[in-house]
C-alpha cells in the first residue's frame, strides 16, 4: 500500500494529507474538499458493495464525511484517513443493516448469473471468465457482514490484515478467522455452478 495516496488521478504523499487534515481542522472548506474528492469513489464502492442501494450507499457515504469532520479533532494520524473513514463508514452500514428485516429463501446462482442485475466490468477477454467473476461476487454478497466487509478490503482495497482489523475494530486473527470462513463459504456455494472452473477462483478487480 506504501504512503502513497491517489487524490482524482493525482498523486501527493501522506504527508501533503496530514496537511489537509491540519487546514480542514481550521476550518479551511477547500481543504475538505480535496479529502472528500481523494476519498469518496473507494468509500461509496465500499458501502454500495454492503449494502446493493444506491441510495443508501450515497447516504451513509456522506454521512460518513459529515461525522468524520465532525470529529476531526480526534483523528490520530498515526493512522490513514482512509481507514478512519471505511471505520466509520462500516458502523453505520452494520447500523443501517441491523434495521433492515432479514433475507429469507436460498440462491441459486446459477440461475441468477443468466437472470441477475450483472453490472460486471469487462476485465477478461472470454465470456467464461466474466461469469465466473459474476457468479463469485453475487457469492460474496451472501456472506455475512463481517465477512463480505473483510473480503471487500482484502481483495478490493489490498489492506493488511491488521489495517482491516483497525476498519473493522476486531483482532487482527479475528479478520483472519473471517477471512478462511468466508473463502469456505464462496467454495461451498460455487462448487456446482463454477463446476471445472472451481481451482480458479479469484476475487480480484470484479464490480
């Protein structure tokens, strides 16, 4: 991951941010705003990913910079602000979903990657490939919260273990537990519909 932060297709170091951080504590707006553009793609696509509403997602994302500059004062920058953020962002889609009435029903994915709303970006060449990523990350959306969460920021965000364990405020052996779970789970659910393409299985890049 190294110190390095990509703000809208610019680069600047984790230093040029903790100086953002130290201006946007004084209340400098264009300050803010520079953290909010540096931030707000991977921070949506992480709470859309939690919750599938666009809505929600787009609530809860700017929720979460509301309560983050509300508490910049506690911000220890020992720490990246984007961690602080995805922490944040990740107790109030555990809120947001605690409200919602639980799924009911099985899935069968093999119908649902012919039938499903699959938005998937073409990242292989061959239209087996772009379904297997189909099929393995509508399986992801079935793990638990804890689970998928810790799934989305190893693979998609290529935290560390012990960083997601900061975002997710558990033991970093506890994200690992996690982890192992989750991948038993997705080999479970994908043994019948992936078929002979089960040993290449893998959780990079799909949306």
């Amino acid at each position: 991951m190294g110190d390095r932060l990509d703000t809208g297709g610019k680069v600047s170091s984790a230093l040029d941010e903790r100086r953002l951080i130290r201006r946007a504590r004084r209340g400098d707006e264009a300050s803010r705003r520079e953290l909010v553009d540096a931030h707000k793609d991977r921070l949506f696509a992480f709470v859309w990913r939690l919750l599938r509403n666009h809505h929600d997602a787009e609530e809860i994302s700017q929720e979460t910079f509301l309560r983050a500059f509300a508490a910049l004062d506690s911000f220890d920058e020992q720490y990246r602000f984007s961690t602080w953020l995805f922490t944040i962002g990740y107790r109030l889609c555990l809120n947001h979903l605690r409200r919602q009435p639980p799924l009911s029903g099985g899935t069968d994915l093999s119908r649902e990657a012919d039938h499903g709303p699959g938005a998937l970006e073409a990242l292989a060449a061959s239209e087996q490939a772009r379904r297997m990523e189909r099929l393995i990350w509508q399986a992801v959306d079935h793990l638990s919260p804890q689970q998928k969460a810790a799934v989305l920021l190893f693979y998609r965000e290529q935290m560390a273990c012990q960083e997601i364990a900061d975002v997710l405020e558990m033991p970093a052996a506890t994200v690992k537990s996690h982890l192992h779970r989750a991948r038993a789970k997705l080999r479970e659910m994908l043994w019948e519909p992936l078929g002979e393409q089960r040993p290449q299985i893998r959780l990079s890049g799909a949306s």
